[in-house]
C-alpha cells in the first residue's frame, strides 16, 4: 500500500480513535475545509480504507457517517488478531477442534436467537423485513453490510465490508460456512453463491434467489 498523505492519517486515526464521524464532524475536529474533508474520504473510500454508513437521527434524515474497515485497521498496530489466531490453531493442533467448532456454533446460534426475537416482535415475516433485521444484526457485530437487489427483484446479495472475525476465519473455515448457513435460515432461502474475502480489500458477498411468496403477499409471523 502507498504512503499516506498526513491529512489522510489524520482522518484516520479520528476515525479510529471516535468509531464513525461525519464529514462536518470531523471538518470541525482537524478544521479543515470540508471540500478537503470530503476529497481525503473519497481517496480513502477507494483504496477501501474507509466505508459510509448511515446512522438514525434524532431529528430529520439519517447522517452519513464513515467508519475503518478492515484493511485500515491493519495500519494500527494489534496483538489481539494475533492471539486470537494463536489460540485457536493451538486448541485444533491440540486435538481440540470440537471446542472451537463448538463456540462458533453456539455465537452464530446466539445471532439467529436474536434475529428470530426482533422478528417476533416486529410481527412481519416478508423477506424485506428479514433481511433489514439481518443487516442490522450484522451491523451490531462489526460487519458492515449492504445489499443490492437484482433488476428484475428475483435475486439479493448481500455484501460486507468488513470482517470482524478475519483473524478466527484465517484458521478454520468454520465461522464462515455458520454464517453462511444464518443468513440461508434467516432469509428462509438457499445461499445459491458465496465469495468470502481472501485479502483485506476485498468483500464478503452472498447471493440468494427471493422467494416468491415474499415478493408479493408478505405474511405476518
């Protein structure tokens, strides 16, 4: 990766040290000129260092804000990765492996519980409503998501900026064939293609045909 300019390593260390800020937070944090602001997250945004999100607001529209990804993650020295990716091929090279497939079965079970309840309360169960449970589901999680309907609606993906468990996924495939199954369960249909992230630029993608019970006659749970 090329050298960052020093207002680009401003931008990122406030992003990393506030979680997510917007273009007017952090024009008044380094005041700066807000086009210079925008211009530094639009060349971070490509280099897929930083990624836009929307956060609810107490008064009038949801506030773009911009938050790390992965990859910017890397340029800030962590032992946590590390020791976690460790432990985990110490516990399978040990012979524990039932441990650890254990453990992310019962987190990916812990997220499917929560799902299911705000379902419940919601008291909808179209397809549009599940998979905006998903996305905030995965949200809380560190995921970062997005979906993209195909033109003629018979298809969904579903993308992820972000890995949260990259260190646990460089070690076992498990994690990510559990996640795979959740969304399948969650969204009441087939993962039919699935691109998991193999460098930090990249993206998590899963595609899914949309049922057609769901795209017509949505019925309450």
């Amino acid at each position: 990766m090329k050298l960052l300019s020093d207002q680009q390593d401003k931008i990122l260390a406030q992003l990393k040290k506030k979680g997510s800020l917007s273009v007017d937070d952090l024009t008044s944090i380094l005041r700066l000129a807000k086009t210079a602001v925008r211009r530094t997250l639009l060349s971070l945004e490509k280099r897929c260092l930083v990624v836009r999100s929307f956060q609810p607001s107490e008064r009038g529209r949801p506030r773009l804000v911009f938050q790390l990804t992965s990859a910017a993650g890397r340029l800030f020295p962590s032992k946590d990765a590390e020791l976690l990716s460790s432990l985990l091929k110490f516990l399978i090279d040990s012979g524990h492996e039932q441990i650890v497939n254990d453990f992310f079965e019962n987190y990916w079970q812990q997220r499917f519980d929560a799902i299911q309840e705000r379902l419940l309360k919601k008291r909808k169960d179209d397809f549009e409503t599940r998979l905006e449970v998903l996305k905030d589901e995965l949200e809380k999680e560190g995921f970062m998501p997005r979906s993209r309907v195909s033109r003629h609606g018979s298809q969904v993906s579903l993308q992820e900026c972000h890995c949260p468990i990259e260190a646990a996924a460089s070690i076992t495939e498990k994690p990510c064939q559990l996640e795979r199954r959740l969304i399948s369960r969650v969204l009441n249909s087939p993962v039919c293609s699935a691109t998991i992230r193999k460098e930090p630029h990249e993206t998590c993608e899963f595609k899914l045909p949309i049922p057609p019970l769901n795209k017509k006659n949505p019925r309450p749970l």
